[in-house]
C-alpha cells in the first residue's frame, strides 16, 4: 500500500509483545440474529433481515463518490437515533426519514434545500440514499440498537477478529484511525483555525498529519469535540470493523493491536477510504 506519494513511513516493523490476550467484543458466530439492515455498496441494495430471513430488498440511489474524502463508511454500526426529518449543517439540506449510522452517515430519503427543491446529485455526501417510500420502511422497521451493515463485500467482513496472546503496537493504526474519524465524523471544508493559528480546513491539514505524522493535527481534531469523545468514536469505529484486539487510548500513543486487527483495519483504509492513500491536494 502507498500513502501520499513515496511515503512508506508506516511500514516500519511492528514492536511486538507476549502474553495479552483480548477477548472478542461480540460473538464470533457467523450469524446475525433478529432484525439487522444489510447495505451492499456494490450492488447498490438495502436488504430488511430477520436472521436469515430477507423481508425486502430495496435500490440504494447514491452513496458517497468512491475515492473522495465523503466516501460511505463501511463495518456494522448499531442505530443509536432517527429523526423524521434531519437537517444537515454540512449539506444545508433537509433529510426525510433520517436513522443516524455513525458520524456524518445517514440512512435517508431524498434530502431537499430549504425552498423546497429536491436535491439531485447522482451521489449523496456519503450517506445511503432511498426513495421516501423506501426510506420511510427503514425508519419504522430499525429499532434503538438495530446493527446496519455496510460492506463492499459480504455481510461477513467485519466479523469479530479473533482474540489473540501475541499483539504489536502501531503509531501509524493511531494516526489512521485519527484521520478517518475526522473524515467520518468531523466537518471537512469550513473554516478553522489551525496550528499555528492560520486559517485553514481539516481536509487541508489532513495531509500533515498523514505525511509528517503531525501529532499537532491529531490534537486540534480531537479538541473541536473533546479528546474522550473523539477517542470513543475511535474505539466504536474500531469495533464496528470487529477489531476485537485493538482499543485506543489517546490521539498520539501507539496503539497495541494484532497483525490480524492491522491487516482488517488497512483493507478497511484501501477499500472504504481510499482517499487517505493517495494525494489529498486538490482533491
């Protein structure tokens, strides 16, 4: 894997330690059970499931652009709110039928400015787009607590990693994980003040904190909700992705994790925010 031109500062050898083990945050059995969403971002479908049993199937119309830095999220996230009709402070749209997945994300119908004009961009700012009729059906089918699984893949990706005695710590997983609850969670292009008190954007500091390892950025993200709240959607991003063997501690510590929890979280960086290994500059 490449970041940001020839940098390769993340592929230094791991530091690896003996005899922790971690136990698996949910259950390993490769069954869902009760009512769950399963959104398959390639096929562009929402299914209701009952355990094994599909209720309805119905078309996603947009998904965040794959590659930009509002690409949609992937991993199982619990619902832990819908509103019948959200307004984004991002977009300044109003979002019908709204079930809250995480961060930014939203299940949604056709979201519409104040004037009432429906919004018609092929692509949504990263959320799950429905029909309102469809939409309307997810709202009142998820509960409180109702996983929803994203997957460019199967509904089985982001199983539970198994618990493991032998662990390794990784700056680098920190840094990432900082850089993708920022994308995830945080606001990208309105005005902040940075560093070293300049006026600037996250999206734009995004690149030194990947490329210097700027542990000033990391501060600055978390600060602009709390450092406990931001480290907290660090550890639920984690668990949504099933990292069983990796919890966060800090913005800027290394974190102990496992070879198996590293490989899941970097696939989950290539394949869901591609953004964050390629040059961030213009895009």
């Amino acid at each position: 894997m490449t970041i940001i031109g020839s940098l390769l500062w993340f592929m230094v050898p791991p530091i690896v330690t003996q005899g922790e083990t971690v136990t698996p945050i949910v259950s390993t059995s490769h069954k869902y059970t009760g009512k769950h969403v399963v959104i398959r971002l390639d096929a562009m479908t929402l299914e209701l499931r009952d355990g094994t049993t599909t209720l309805s199937v119905v078309p996603v119309l947009s998904q965040g652009k794959p590659g930009s830095y509002y690409e949609t999220i992937g991993g199982v996230h619990a619902n832990d709110y819908k509103t019948p009709l959200h307004f984004s402070s991002i977009g300044y749209v109003y979002m019908p039928h709204s079930v809250h997945v995480y961060g930014n994300y939203f299940i949604h119908g056709i979201p519409y400015y104040p004037d009432g004009t429906p919004v018609a961009s092929t692509y949504s700012g990263g959320c799950i787009r429905l029909t309102n009729t469809d939409a309307k059906a997810v709202y009142d089918f998820i509960d409180k607590g109702t996983p929803i699984i994203i997957t460019r893949g199967t509904e089985f990706d982001f199983m539970p990693t198994r618990a493991a005695s032998s662990t390794l710590e990784r700056d680098d997983m920190t840094t990432f994980m900082v850089a993708v609850v920022s994308l995830e969670a945080l606001t990208q292009d309105n005005k902040i003040v940075g560093t070293k008190g300049e006026v600037t954007t996250r999206r734009t500091l995004i690149s030194q904190l990947l490329t210097q390892k700027n542990e000033s950025v990391a501060t600055l993200y978390a600060h602009s909700i709390g450092e406990k709240r931001f480290v907290a959607l660090m550890n639920q991003k984690a668990q949504a992705l099933g990292l069983s063997n990796t919890r966060f501690t800090d913005v800027t510590s290394p974190v102990s994790t496992t070879y198996e929890d590293y490989e899941r979280f970097m696939g989950y960086i290539a394949t869901y925010k591609s953004y964050l290994t390629t040059n961030t500059d213009g895009l």
